[in-house]
C-alpha cells in the first residue's frame, strides 16, 4: 500500500508539511522493502538482510514521527490550539503501539506496513483538517 501527498494534505505551515511528506515517503520505503522481499524467492542471509532492511527502515520511521510531533506540539501550544491533549494522547498512541503491539513479532511487515501507512495518512489529513488554522500563522521552526 502507498500514500501519495494530496493537496489537501496541507496545512500551510513548511515544516510540518515537509515533516508529513517525509513520514509518508518512509511508508512507501516500507511499501518498496516488501514488494522486494515478496519478488525475491531467496531464503537464508538474502531474507534476513531485507528483514533487517525492513526493521531498520521502520526504526526510522519511528524516529521522524517523534521528531515531527515534538515540533508540531511545540507549534500547536505556540498557537494556543486548544485541543493540545488530545495531540499528546495520539503522539503517545503511536509511540506505544511502535514499540508494543505493532511489531515484526506480532504481525506480518506487511501488514505492518499497511497498517503504519494508514495511521499516518489517517495523522496527515486529521492534521490538516484540524491544525491547519493554526499552524499557517506559525513561524517556520518551532522556539
């Protein structure tokens, strides 16, 4: 599964925007490690190394969604949105899930795969609806 940037993706503010686009290109990376494994007929060393390619590709993804929704917190309490909780409740949603349910141990990579890539479309155009109107007044890079 892949997920393509759409104009109403946008929320006017650069950063995030970027940031959006950045997790949603690492799900696709996701996407392109598995048609790889799946076109590959290897076992032994060949496999492990796309598994480990994939892991370590899933890693990443991790580390951008925490660097991004520390930056869209900070410029979300910048702007006094009000709904600052419940952004908090999601970002932590996600760390738990990375690190607790949505693992190589508890699902196939793809359907992990799929499913990071809808949780963060879902993140991306929740954000635009929501946050838009306070994050295209923002400064570039939050203080």
């Amino acid at each position: 599964m892949r997920a393509a940037w759409e104009a109403q993706f946008g929320t006017g503010h650069e950063l995030i925007d970027a940031q959006h686009q950045g997790l949603l290109t690492q799900c696709n990376l996701l996407a392109d490690l598995c048609d790889q494994a799946n076109a590959c007929s290897c076992s032994g060393a060949h496999a492990e190394a796309g598994a480990r390619a994939f892991d370590q590709a899933y890693e990443q993804l991790k580390v951008l969604a925490r660097v991004h929704f520390e930056a869209e917190a900070a410029l979300l309490a910048d702007a006094g949105y009000p709904e600052l909780e419940d952004h908090q409740f999601e970002c932590d949603e996600f760390d738990y899930l990375g690190a607790e349910i949505v693992t190589a141990e508890n699902f196939s990579r793809v359907e992990l795969q799929r499913f990071l890539t809808l949780w963060c479309v879902g993140h991306v155009s929740v954000a635009a609806a929501q946050h838009g109107s306070y994050l295209a007044g923002c400064d570039a890079a939050p203080a």
